[in-house]
C-alpha cells in the first residue's frame, strides 16, 4: 500500500477531510496532507517537496505544468467555488443584490477583511475598478493562514469575503450570500501529479475516487459545484 503526499489550500479542505478516510478504507492507501497557500504551492515543489498530489486554484496548476513541476496531461478539474460574503453573527446583513448594491455595503462597512488567496486577489481588483480602493484601504484587512470568517467571527470586521467554501465551516458568522451575479468570479479548483511523485499511480487513484459520484454531494454540501 502507498503513502500518498498531497498539498493542497484550504478552499476544497471540508470536502477532502470526509473523502479521504473513504478513500483510505477502501484503498488501503494512507494519505498525508500538507496545507500551503496558492502563493505557496510552487515555491515548495520547486525547492524539491516529497508531493504526489496537487490540488489548487488551476490558473496555479497551468503555471506549475508550465514551470516543468506539474505532468502535462495530468490536470483534472474537480470543483468550482465563487467568493461569499459573511458578517458576524446576528449581524445586519448587507444587500448584496447587485454590484452598486455591494459597493454602498462595503463603503458603509466599519472594517472589511479578505484573504491573500485567489478572492482576496479579485475582490482588491474589483474594488478597484468600482473606485472605492482609496477610500476604503484604512479599513481592509487582508489575512492569511487563518479564514477571513474567523476574523469577522471575533469582531475585528465588519464584514468579509472569501470562497464560500472557506467561510461555511466558521463558527460566529451568517454567511449572506455569494456575490452577486454581475461581479461574482468562480475559480475553478483542479488536481495535478507532480513531476517528482513517487506514487503516481496512487494519486491517480485518490484523483478518481474525487472524481466519482459518490463525491459529488459531498462537494456541494462545502458550498462547491462539482466539475
């Protein structure tokens, strides 16, 4: 039986955490996990990372198979997630049905907290382009290594963003909604084996058990849409 090594960001974590013990059951195999952010990801496979599996954002895993680290031909998508909105809980609840919509409530907002992942990297895009980015930056947060909820969920913001995915399992917060429909962005999470694996034909494996229908509500039980 194999040791599967397998780095991945918080984003598909719920999900993974109930189908791996199956995978594991059913396999025989054991799985190892090694949680690092997007910006993390290609820095550790270059510096020689013992990985298997890599599961992230996938414009991340065209740059690793660009880079030489990632198997071209072994991308598979696995899940799709747009970018909530939570507030403390019992907390008002912004209006979030529409783009201007969102813009009064983040310029009503005390304080606004997003991550340094794929939403956090949209969300200061889009503040942007809306014009807001000056008047706001005094009172944006931007965290890693913890979700942005938990933050919201101690009091320190008003209101946050992230992948739906990584605000559902935070305890203290009411998630509102997604964004809304004309400024929402949906990142697509996708798998990839490693040049250097060492179980290859495992992590294929553990990559089909994501993959099967069984799976699928497991996915969207975490707030993702199955590829």
């Amino acid at each position: 039986m194999a040791q599967v090594n397998v780095m991945l960001s918080a984003a598909f974590k719920e999900a993974y955490l109930v189908l791996v013990p199956q995978f594991e059951r059913a396999t025989g195999h054991k799985v190892e996990s090694l949680w690092a952010t997007t910006a993390q990801m290609v820095s550790r496979l270059a510096d020689g990372a013992a990985v298997d599996l890599v599961i992230g954002p996938s414009v991340r895993l065209d740059e690793m198979i660009a880079a030489g680290l990632v198997a071209p031909g072994s991308k598979t998508d696995l899940a799709r997630s747009g970018v909530g909105v939570a507030v403390r809980a019992g907390a008002p609840r912004p209006d979030l049905s529409s783009g201007e919509a969102l813009k009064r409530a983040v310029l009503a907002a005390k304080s606004i907290v997003y991550s340094t992942g794929p939403s956090g990297l949209y969300l200061a895009g889009l503040f942007e382009r809306m014009g807001i980015s000056g008047q706001i930056k005094d009172r944006v947060k931007v965290v890693q290594g913890e979700p942005a909820g938990a933050v919201v969920a101690r009091g320190e913001a008003e209101i946050g963003f992230q992948q739906v995915s990584e605000l559902l399992p935070v305890p203290g917060i009411d998630l509102v909604g997604p964004l809304p429909p004309d400024v929402q962005e949906i990142t697509t999470f996708s798998t990839g084996v490693p040049i250097r694996a060492r179980e290859p034909e495992a992590a294929k494996a553990l990559v089909a058990h994501f993959k099967a229908p069984a799976a699928i509500p497991v996915i969207k039980q975490w707030g993702m849409e199955p590829c």
